[in-house]
C-alpha cells in the first residue's frame, strides 16, 4: 500500500503527479511522475523516490520507477 499526499497538476501536458509519502522506507520524500488519461484508462509513469519527473512515458528495465 501507498501511504502518501498526493499532487495532481492538470494544467501540464502531461499531467504531473507528485507523492510526499507518509510511511514506509520513503517516508518524507517526494517521489515525481506523470500521468495521462485515454478514455477512461489512465497510465503512470513515477521515477523513484527523489529523482527527476520523468519527461516521457518510457524507463529503462531497473531503473527503480514504477
């Protein structure tokens, strides 16, 4: 589970999400993404806890997104 507060900016294209976690091993870091809706399906792409927002729906295999 995903204890966080959550920041959604619409107004960017793509949306960009912002988790400040609350528990866990992330407590008290930022972890950035962005998000899209097609429909009614919406796809994330968040980097790790701490790095750059990611500019594009694309991650190299372990890079530590989600």
């Amino acid at each position: 589970m995903l204890d966080a507060k959550l920041h959604i900016d619409a107004l960017c294209a793509p949306m960009e999400i912002d988790y400040l976690h609350k528990a866990g091993p992330s407590k008290g870091r930022v972890q950035k993404g962005i998000m899209e809706w097609t429909g009614e399906d919406v796809r994330f792409c968040m980097a790790a806890a701490g790095q750059d927002r990611p500019a594009e729906f694309s991650c190299e295999p372990g890079a530590g997104g989600l």
